[in-house]
C-alpha cells in the first residue's frame, strides 16, 4: 500500500483542505489530525504554537506519511521554514497557496486578509504577497471569534450573522480591496457569511484549492503518485470531543468519515525538535 498524506491542523479547519486534497487526488490516502482539545491556536504565543505543531507532526511522521500538509495558516505562519528545513519529506503550508490565489484574480492590486491575531501579527501574508509583487496593498484584520464558532458548528442564524457582520465592518470600512483571503482554514465553512457580509462584488480566496494542487504537483515530480487500485482509506483523528469533529466532518465531506479516533499527543518522541 502507498505511504499517505499527513494533514494536521488545530482543530477542523484543515478539513476544508483535506477535501480538496481528496477532490484532486482521489487515489491517495489521507491521514489528518486536528488538535481541537487545544484549539484555538491563534491567540497563543508563536513559542506554544510551535511545540504543538511539532507534537502532531511527530505523531504522523510516526505513520510514514510520505508529504506534510501544515493545512493551518496560524502554524505555518510559525513553523513552515523550520519543518521544512528539518523534515526529510515535502512540508507544504497554506499561506503561499493562498496568496498565489489571490494574485491571480486580483485586479486592483488591493488584498484583504482575514486570519487569526497569530497568523495576522506575523505578517506573513502581506510579507508573502509583496515577495510575489511589490505593489500589491494588503489590509488584513484578524477574527478571533470565527474559529470558535466554526468548532461548535455555528455555520449559519442569525447569531453567525451578527458576528461575521460586526467582525468585518473595519474592513469594509477601509474598502477599495477586490480580494479577500480566507487566511484561517476555519473560514471557508462560513464562507457564505462572509461572502453575503462583503458583497459579491468581492473575490473570496480559500488556500485549499492551490494548496492541493502543489501537493498533486510535488508528488507527480517526486514520483510519489499512487497508482494501484485499492480504494484509500483515510484515517482521522482528534485530540478533542469526537462527536463535534465528527458533525463538522461529515457535513463537509458530504459522506460519513470512516476511521476516527480520539489520540493524546506528547513530546514523547525522537524527533521533537
Ligand atoms: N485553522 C487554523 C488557521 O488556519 C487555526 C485556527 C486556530 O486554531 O486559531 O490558522
């Protein structure tokens, strides 16, 4: 059987990667793992973001996975470099995907942000974006009450309405931005909030997508394509409450998850940096 993909991420927001990932590369087996017993990770310090992020990746390198999604923009805003100097395997985070995204459609070169206070005070978008082109004008905001509405699945009401309305007024206040980047992969399960908040006027970027397609791309140029024929199995698993991972889980996914378990993670392991 091949090795699959690890997918990690702070609670179910990498979901909305992992179905993309599934979407395009429909042979290949999936491991995710959400940390939802200690999500949010976006308010906390980038020091304690880090020792979790290497506590699940070290449960997965454990599996053999054979590349490492970090499909969490608050850890790859501070861990990607360092995974991918020290892992032997691809790392690919969501922040470079996302950005890349919303080049493309952006036609007034004015890009908004959303992510938590972390991914939003390490300025790795604006960082990213004008890497990629200097004139682009990036105004971000971050959104510390979508994740924990995401993880108690409030998707929609007019509860859900209020927050993403009050949330997102200093941004349309400043206005003039065509594009807005989904910098949580929390966000994209109340897209249509946003969406219906900003105005279809506005382009909504969600990394998933792009970030799948550099995954397709790093294994068909490493060779790590799976080409047999056994349907994969992918296996999730959860530091948290299993019931609520698994509603998020099934209603994004569209199809019961199969294989879900309730893990511990430690910093018992050889290669914890
Ligand atoms: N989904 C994650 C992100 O993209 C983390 C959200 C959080 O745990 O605060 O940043």
């Amino acid at each position: 059987m091949s090795k699959p993909i690890g997918v990690i991420d702070s609670g179910v927001g990498g979901l909305t990667v992992a179905r993309e990932l599934i979407r395009q590369l429909p042979k290949e087996r999936m491991i995710y793992l959400g940390d939802t017993l200690r999500c949010p990770y976006g308010p906390r310090p980038k020091e304690e973001v880090r020792t979790f992020t290497w506590q699940m990746v070290n449960y997965l390198l454990d599996k053999d996975i054979k590349l490492l999604v970090i499909a969490c923009n608050t850890a790859t805003a501070f861990t990607l470099d360092e995974l991918q100097d020290t892992l032997d395997i691809p790392v690919i985070g969501v922040i470079e995907p996302g950005a890349r995204a919303a080049i493309k459609v952006s036609r007034n070169k004015r890009i908004g942000v959303i992510g938590t206070e972390g991914t939003v005070s390490s300025q790795a978008y604006p960082n990213t974006l004008k890497a990629i082109d200097q004139q682009i004008k990036v105004n971000d905001l971050s959104c510390p009450a979508f994740v924990p509405m995401v993880e108690d699945g409030m998707f929609d009401g007019t509860e859900a309405e209020e927050i993403v309305a009050h949330t997102l007024r200093p941004l349309k206040e400043k206005n003039h931005i065509d594009t807005l980047i989904l910098g949580c992969t929390h966000y994209p399960l109340i897209r249509d909030l946003i969406q219906q908040e900003m105005g279809e006027h506005i382009q909504v970027i969600c990394s998933g997508e792009e970030t799948a397609r550099e995954a397709s791309f790093i294994l068909a140029y490493n060779d790590q394509l799976y080409n047999g024929s056994t349907p994969p199995k992918h296996e999730f698993y959860s530091t948290g409450d299993l019931e609520k991972f698994e509603k998020v889980a099934n209603g994004w996914f569209n199809e019961p998850v199969s294989f879900l378990k309730q893990i511990e993670l430690s910093l018992n392991s050889s290669r914890t940096s």
